[in-house]
C-alpha cells in the first residue's frame, strides 16, 4: 500500500501547479466580479446584476485533467518498475483525493463569494439548496465523474490504434444522428425519455442532491472499471 | 538472490514470432551479454522478463515468483530501457528524487557524484539532455538503484569512446562492491566481451546459445602464418573469417583449443591466437 501512496504523492504533486494556477485565474475572474459589481450597481437591493456558476469551470477542469493524468505518469511509473494494477490505484487515489479538495474549496469559495456578491454556484442554482455539505457531496461526486469520464476516454485512445481511433471518434456523432433519427420518427419521444430519464437520476423532480450523488457514484464505479479493463495489459507507446 | 527463471517463453506479434519457446535460466550474481542481431528478440525478451509486455506462452519467474504485475518482484529489478520514458519536463534532479521513492536503496549520492564525473548537468531537463547524456542519466539511474537485477538495453547508445570506457569501469567497479544480477544487451561485442562472465545468443526469436565466456572462446581459436601452411592446416577444419595480408593469412577455426593440433602447427610454423567474441558470435549468428 505504501508503494500505492507513493504514486499517488507523485501524481498529486504532478497536479498541484495546475490548481494553484486554476484558483489563481478563478480569483482573478472574482475580482473582475467585484469590480463590474462596485461600478455598475447602485447597491440597492432590487439589482438585477447577479453572478454565479464557475463550478462549471472546475468539472471542466477535473475532466481535462483526467484526460492529461495518464501517458505521461504511465510510462514515468513504467520506468519506475511499478506494476499496472498499482499505478492505477495509485491514480484513482490521487483523482479522488483532488476532487475532494476541489469540491472543499469551491464550497468554500461559493461562500466566501457570496458573502461580498449577489453569487450563486451551481448547486444553488440546479436544486435551490444552500445546505454546505450536501454542496460539498454533490460537487465531490459529479467531479470524480468528470475526472475518471476523461481518464478513460484517455486510456481508449492510448490504447486503439488508429482505425479503432477513428470509429471511436464517429460512435458519439452516430448515435446522436440516430437518436435525432429515432426521436423524429417517434414524435419527440426519445428526447422526452431522455430528458426525463435526466431529471430523475439527477434528482431534480424533488430537487434531492443526493439522488445525482449516488447517480454520479453508480457511473463513476462504470467507468473506473472499465478504465482497469483497458489498463491491465497496457502497452507502452510513444 | 534472484534466480531468473524462463520456461517456454513465445511472444507473437500477429503472424510475427519474436520469441519463439526460449527456456533459459539466469543465475544470480552473474554478469550476463545478450547477443543477438538486429530484430533478434533481445529487446522483446527483456521487456518480458521486466513486466513490460506479456508473454503469448511461458512463464517467468524471478526468484520462485511469477514476474507478472507482480510489484514484490518488479521493485527488486531496475530495467534502462533504450526509450525515454521520464518525464520531459522534469529536472535530472527531480527524478533522482522520485526514483528514491520507488527504490528505496536509491543512492542520491553516488548518483550525484556519477553526474560530475560523467558531467552531466543535474538541473537541467531531461528533454534538453543530448542523446549520449540521456543514455549516461539512465545509466546513472540504473548504476544508483541498487536493485538486484540490472537489465540495460543499449546502454551506451550515442556515448562517445571516453564515456564508453567510464561506464564499463563503473559498472564494474558497482558490481565489485555490491555482486547483482546485471544484464547486458549490445551490439557493441568487442567492447563488452572483457565485462561479461556468460552469454547468451539469440538467433530469429530462439536461443542458440548460453554459454560462460570462457567456454564460447574456449571452442574456437584463430590460426595464422603463411597462407599456403594455413591452407594446409586447415584440411578437413570448418573455419571462419579467413583474413589475408600478403601472403600471410589468418583463419578462425571452430574446434575446441583442447583438440588444436600443436605438433602440426610448430612444424608449419603457424601461430595460434585466441578467438574474438565477435568473430564467433557472427559465425554463430550468420
């Protein structure tokens, strides 16, 4: 196990500029915020202006960094003898550890903002709750999606060659034509179910955070298995 | 001490065999060449034996375990691979001070003294290192792990003549202090041949011979004097590389020295000499 940590310290370390330049950019973009908020209110509680929503930006980055978390670290562990199976512990570690932390900070910075700005972040948004630990939960879970979704679409990559590349690339446009196909012919059914079948594992039927928790845990479990499919005889390529 | 262990070892490449049921066992403690020409199996059997890739039939095991993602094992085995796999971005420095993570016998010290003698700049990056200072790095690497097993492949690609010699003394000297297992692939054979205790060859995927130096040499010497007395010596011998120079000649003959015939040579006035590696290993491989 120690040997796990010790992939994970690696990988960790290997994240900790990009947080640190991803908060800073997101500090900057606060205090763009305040300064539009000083200039352009008149302070009176009827305002329209309101701002909110840079969790976004945080999934998106957890996403990206799962995609950039594997070639490099792979083969650096590669020549460090470190056998798959703990390279990928020592990875689903670390992803999880970062999302922790992100989910803790953007929590926080959630608060902190809406002490000083009319500020909502996203789970304000989506279920109209202000409750810090549910926040903390939902955003932890939807982050380890983000982050293992774009680990394992990395993996699939690294591992097709290239005729298997170019299918893959094709299924997501495929599907789509066929579903605007299927939804044509069935009078807008399937984006109705879809839509429906959305609301429901996200939980906003009766707005309840922890239903997309377990939704994002239940996928999240998916995916990750899938990644230790591809990564248990894993080549090394250039 | 890590026996490695190599039983009926196949790995396809699609139609193509790379290694074809190669069995072999590689003592501890022991200084080993693996020889063989171009596209052979060295590379592939290498990259088995560390867990790199995985076999199509065989198995190994190094001492009594099975290699395969086996981390108890692997941690005891420092592989340089001909290929960069380090980070780009990461300093000399740094990686010293991860690979102590992962080998915790690591030597930051001697590997930083071999940086000076070598004079290989530990801030600077591994992408701006040149081809013969990131062979000299891996080297360092491997030199410094300490692990029981040294397997290097191709360590001396793009070393000039100087760095070359600095090397096989090092390593050398490594091994006179602390005995390992260390394996060696190269094609530089002349140069390796006084460093290597055994050899083994490896012909279109199969293994043709594993032999200890001493004995490979032992099976073949070099034969020289006139031509027309050599020629006559010669009779009924198989024999390889016949070098001319004026009307002198010098031929290899494969026969073990303890059957060379004294009494004929002193009569013709011929001279015996002993074997190259070299020479019997491309009358071996050809």
């Amino acid at each position: 196990m120690e040997h796990t940590f010790k992939v994970s310290k690696y990988i960790f370390q290997d994240f900790k500029k990009a947080l640190i330049i991803y908060y800073g950019i997101i500090i900057g973009i606060f205090m763009l915020m305040l300064f539009s908020y000083m200039r352009f209110s008149s302070g009176q509680s009827g305002d329209d202006i309101r701002f909110g929503g840079f969790g976004v930006s945080t999934v998106i980055f957890m996403f990206v960094s799962g995609l950039n978390c594997f070639k490099v670290n792979f083969k650096f562990m590669q020549a460090n003898n470190i056998s798959r199976k703990r390279f990928y512990r020592g990875t689903i570690i670390a992803l999880i550890s970062v999302a922790a932390l992100m989910a803790f900070v953007d929590v926080v910075l959630n608060n902190v903002f809406n002490q000083i700005i009319p500020y909502e972040g996203v789970f304000e948004q989506l279920y109209r709750n202000g409750n810090y630990f549910a926040d903390f939960v939902w955003s932890f879970a939807l982050m380890v999606l983000a982050v293992s979704t774009g680990m394992f679409i990395t993996l699939l990559y690294y591992k097709c060659n290239k005729l298997m590349k170019v299918m893959i690339s094709f299924i997501p446009v495929v599907l789509f034509i066929l579903l605007a196909l299927f939804n044509n012919l069935t009078k807008g059914a399937v984006a109705y179910g879809v839509v429906n079948f959305f609301t429901a594992v996200l939980g906003f039927e009766n707005y309840n955070p922890y239903i997309a928790v377990f939704s994002f845990f239940i996928a999240s479990a998916g995916v990750l298995a899938l990644s230790y499919g591809l990564i248990r005889r894993m080549p090394i390529k250039d | 001490m890590s026996k490695i262990e190599i039983k009926s070892i196949t790995k396809d490449y699609g139609d193509t065999k790379a290694l074809d049921n190669v069995s072999l066992t590689i003592e501890p403690n022991k200084i080993y060449g693996l020889l063989g020409r171009n596209g052979a199996g060295k590379t592939t059997l290498l990259n088995l034996i560390t867990n790199k890739i995985f076999p199509t039939e065989g198995s190994i095991k190094i001492a009594g375990e099975p290699v395969l993602e086996n981390d108890k094992v692997l941690k005891n085995i420092f592989y340089m691979m001909e290929r960069n796999l380090y980070p780009e971005a990461l300093k000399v420095k740094e990686i010293f001070k991860w690979t102590k993570e992962y080998y915790l016998l690591f030597d930051i010290e001697y590997a930083n003294k071999l940086s000076d003698r070598f004079g290989l700049d530990i801030n600077k990056k591994i992408r701006s290192l040149s081809t013969g200072y990131a062979s000299i790095f891996k080297a360092i690497v491997a030199l410094a792990s300490n692990a029981d097993i040294l397997i290097y492949d191709e360590p001396v690609l793009g070393l000039d003549a100087n760095h070359r010699n600095m090397f096989y003394k090092e390593l050398l000297a490594n091994y006179s202090e602390k005995p390992k297992t260390i394996i060696i692939s190269t094609h530089l054979i002349e140069e390796v041949e006084t460093v290597l205790e055994e050899v083994i060859i490896i012909k279109e995927g199969k293994l043709i011979e594993k032999k200890p130096v001493e004995d490979l040499l032992a099976s073949a010497y070099v034969i020289s004097g006139e031509a027309s007395k050599v020629d006559e010596y010669l009779k009924d011998k198989t024999y390889i590389e016949e070098e001319h120079m004026g009307k002198y000649k010098s031929a290899t003959v494969i026969e073990n020295i303890q059957y060379k015939n004294e009494t004929l040579a002193r009569k013709l006035n011929l001279d015996f000499a002993k074997v190259e590696l070299q020479k019997l290993f491309i009358s071996l491989t050809n």
